[in-house]
C-alpha cells in the first residue's frame, strides 16, 4: 500500500477494480470524500482517463485513484510536500519491491497514487468554463503521467507531457486543456 492509500483510507468498500484489455493493469478508484456523489460518473471517468493514460504495451501494474477532498489533499499536500493548501491532482508514485517473487510468478508492478480534490477541481472547472468531467479526466491523465515518469519542471518537459496529455484527452474526446492559453 503506498502512502497515499495509507493517509487517505484503509476502507476500500465500495472501489472496483477494472482491467485494461490485454495488459493486466488494475485501476482502484476509491470515494473517500461524498462530496463526490455530485457526480456519479465520477469514477467510471476516472478509471477511463487512468486507463487511456498508460501506454500501450506497459507491463501489468496497478495503480489507485483516490477522489478526496480539499482538506484530505492539503494535508498530503503539507507533509509530502511541505505545502499547507489544497491542492487539484497529487501523485504518489509506487516504491518498487526489492523483493522477489519466490515462485517467480509475476505479480502486476504497483504504479502509485492519484489524489483528486473535490472542491478544488470543481473551482477550477467552473473559474475555466470547462465541464466537470473533462477536467477532472485531465487531472487524472496529468497524474498517472507522473505516476510513468513525466514531469514539467522545465519548459522541454512540460511542452512533452503536455503534447501526451493532449494525444490521450483527444482520444477520449476532451477538448485540449491548454487551447487558448497564453504563454509566458
């Protein structure tokens, strides 16, 4: 269990679990918050944009999308990252086992976390003009792209991940994000 899991919940009643065809790479969505029952399409969107964010191909791994709230994502946010504010999407991405299997069967690589803020994405939807559920599938396809390795700490890297955050919404019939953005 990553730490993400860890802070938000133990409970997992309610999750689902869904494979990608072909892969074996198991998406948990998990409501940790009601807030979200706003919007009941909420984690099958969710577990959509996770799964059209890994690339063809990736070896079997799992990964947890965690729909919380403001103060659940502030608090990840101050202790891991030394920030006291809520933030829209975290990542949390898996430590890999040292450990071998005994038998040497494969067991599906743990990705890592996503944690969404309820109110924080929706403030943002609506100061945006942006659907609810296209936001929201944006923020979960920015988040397993950290989960993969993808980062936009300089301006190369960013114009990369945002050009797959585009070719993945696009597929999944979200309008670009950054359409009509102005640039630095």
């Amino acid at each position: 269990m990553t730490t993400a899991q860890t802070d938000a919940s133990a409970d997992t009643a309610g999750s689902e679990t869904d494979t990608q065809a072909g892969d074996h790479t198991g998406v948990d969505v998990i409501v940790e918050s009601a807030l979200w029952d706003a919007v009941p399409e909420a984690e099958a969107l969710a577990r959509r944009a996770a799964l059209a964010a890994l690339p063809a191909g990736q070896p079997a791994g799992e990964l947890c999308v965690v729909l919380a709230d403001d103060a659940a994502v502030q608090a990840l946010n101050a202790r891991f990252r030394g920030r006291d504010a809520p933030t829209n999407v975290l990542s949390f991405p898996a430590v890999p086992s040292p450990v071998a299997h005994p038998d040497g069967a494969t067991e599906p690589t743990p990705l890592g976390d996503v944690v969404l803020a309820f109110e924080t994405v929706r403030a943002e939807a609506e100061r945006d003009d942006k659907p609810f559920a296209h936001h929201l599938m944006h923020l979960v396809v920015h988040g397993v792209l950290h989960l993969l390795g993808h980062d936009h700490i300089t301006d190369s890297e960013a114009d990369l991940m945002e050009a797959r955050e585009r070719d993945i919404l696009a597929s999944l019939a979200v309008p670009d994000p950054y359409a009509g953005r102005e640039c630095a």
